[in-house]
C-alpha cells in the first residue's frame, strides 16, 4: 500500500502525478486526507480523498508513504499527529518516505536526514539539517526519496515507480507518457 497525505494547500501537481502515475503501474495508492476528505489544493483544486486520516491503520501492508510540498500544505502535513506515526513507522520498518518540494523539511525537522543526500524546494535548505543538500532535481537515500518541486513531479514519480516494480516497468510507463 502507498499513501499519499493531502493537507490543506497542498501542491496539486506533486499529488496528483504521484497517484496517478503509481496507479498506472496498477499499485495500490490511497490518498489520506488531512482533517477530512475534501482538500484543498494551494491552487484552489479540491480533491476528494479515498480517506481520512482518522481512517488510516498503519501495518506492515505500507510500502511507502508520499509528501507533496505547498504551502501550507507542508506546514499542515508536519502538525499533523497521524503524519509524524506515518513518517514515524515507515522510518522503524524501513519503508520507502517520498517528499517533494517544502515537504523533505518535515524529514529534516524530525533528524532523519543527517548523513543523507536530499534536496527540496530553493529557500527550504536549512530545514534539511545535517543533510548532504545538493542541488540535484531527485535525490534517492536509502528508503528516502527527495525532489525539488512542480517540475520534477514526473521524475519523482517515474523514480518512485520503479523503486515499487522495477526501472523496467517505469521506463515503459515513461514512454507510453512520452516524456522525452
């Protein structure tokens, strides 16, 4: 199972892509919403969400979670009780977290990037403390996947797709998008 945490202005392309190119790959992809079901993107997009995070049993069934940036979106992700045992489990069990944009800053804020390459969104560096920042559009770290923004959604979400299948399968699904 991948969750994917919608927040209340979050950045709609860093969602979407993620869902709809993981769900492409025919993996099971649930969107969990913050505080209810309908989300408001920060470009005035409401999605609905599968669930609510009231809703959301963390198991061993987890393959990894996805973070979108935005504002606040990020900021409403990292207050959220539910998203902390989120990041919290996958961290303790070794599966796969998945941040964009102003979202590797909740890895940062709880140390879970020291030692590690990541990237984010420019302005957000110094919320990545003790991390390897680079200036790379994707960043793979053991089980911790960062991007910088809107523009590497596609990247991130192909990288995350053959993290889950293979690069076989993402490079397949890269073509049938026609990415060049």
């Amino acid at each position: 199972m991948i969750y994917v945490f919608l927040a209340k202005g979050f950045e709609e392309i860093e969602a979407i892509t993620p869902i709809d190119l993981l769900r492409r790959c025919e993996l099971d992809v649930v969107t969990v919403g913050i505080g209810g079901k309908n989300i408001e993107g920060a470009h005035g997009i409401t999605v609905q969400t599968d669930i609510q995070d009231d809703e959301l049993i963390l198991s061993d069934d987890i393959k990894m979670i996805v973070l979108p940036g935005g504002m606040p979106g990020t900021l409403n992700l990292e207050h959220s009780p539910v998203v902390q045992s989120a990041v919290d489990f996958c961290i303790d069990n070794n599966k796969y977290i998945a941040a964009i944009c102003a979202a590797p800053s909740i890895l940062g804020n709880k140390g879970l990037l020291k030692g590690k390459k990541a990237t984010c969104f420019p302005g957000f560096e110094a919320t990545l403390k003790e991390a390897i920042v680079t200036d790379e559009c994707l960043c793979v770290d053991g089980n911790i996947i960062t991007a910088k923004g809107p523009g590497a959604a596609i990247d991130f979400s192909l990288e995350l797709a053959a993290l889950l299948t293979s690069y076989d399968r993402s490079n397949i699904l890269k073509g049938s998008l026609q990415c060049l």
